[in-house]
C-alpha cells in the first residue's frame, strides 16, 4: 500500500532530505544542502507550488517526492501544472510510489483546473520515460510537423 500526500511547511526537512538524494543520485554537488533547504522555505507555502510526498506504507517516512508549480497560460486560456523533481529513494522503487505520485500529481492538476500538465524527463532514464508514457505523457508536435523540444539557457 502506497501513501501520498501534499507537504506541510513543517515537512520541508523531509522534502530537502529527498531532492538531496535526488541531487546525489544524478552524480551531482549542486545545489548545496542549505541552497535546497532555502528554496524549499521559500516555495513550499506558495499558493502555485506544492510538494507531493509519498511512502510505502502508513507511519513509515517519506520515500518519494515530487513538485508541482502552477502557473496561468495564455495559448490555452487556463492553468498548466510543471510536474518536477519525482524522485523515489531506491529501497522503494517498484512498489509503486512513482506512479502514485504521477496519480495525485494529475489529480492535483485537475482540481486546480488546469488545462495540462507537462514534464521534462531525461530519455536516458527509460523507467521514468516508461512510467511517464503509461500515463499518456509524450513528446508532441502541435504544428509544423516536428517534435516541440525543451530548450534551455543558463544565466
């Protein structure tokens, strides 16, 4: 049995501690502990982020983690919903807390109304393309006949 639910500013510790695993899963040092721990203050009581956090079973500690940020859309006259950060601590892989947190990531996303929910997900990391893809997520091509791309510059 799976359990996920919306963090409390008092969970933040919890929220840091996971997306610090996450930091050091993806062979990275940055962002440091304190650099997590102030945006994760800063963000977790905003109206339009919200963190997920789910375990493997009631009473046990979080184990998995996720960050939702909403934000008004022109194109679609509506609210879309950034799912970000799902990371799921390896002990707990396979019992179905990532799917779990995709569940209550669109279900979140559908009470706020918004019109979509888009991710970005590294095609090297097949099982998070797989889980992403069974809940109907894809690259898209609305126009021009080519995939849309997410595309970045650092400042």
């Amino acid at each position: 049995m799976t359990l996920v639910w919306r963090a409390e500013p008092h969970e933040a510790r919890a929220v840091v501690g996971l997306l610090v695993e996450f930091r050091d899963w993806l062979g990275r040092s940055l962002p440091s502990e304190e650099s997590f721990a102030a945006s994760v203050d800063r963000l977790i009581g905003e109206r339009n982020t919200e963190y997920l956090l789910g375990a493997t079973a009631p009473g046990s500690p979080a184990s998995a983690v996720c960050q939702l940020r909403f934000r008004f859309g022109v194109w679609h006259d509506a609210w879309d919903c950034w799912l970000e950060d799902l990371f799921v601590v390896e002990d707990a892989r396979r019992s179905g807390l990532g799917a779990a947190l995709v569940e209550a990531a669109l279900s979140r996303a559908r009470e706020r109304r918004c019109a979509r929910v888009e991710l970005d997900v590294n095609e090297a990391n097949r099982a998070a393309v797989a889980l992403y893809e069974r809940f109907g997520f894809g690259a898209f091509s609305e126009s021009l006949g080519a995939r849309d791309l997410l595309m970045r510059r650092n400042l």
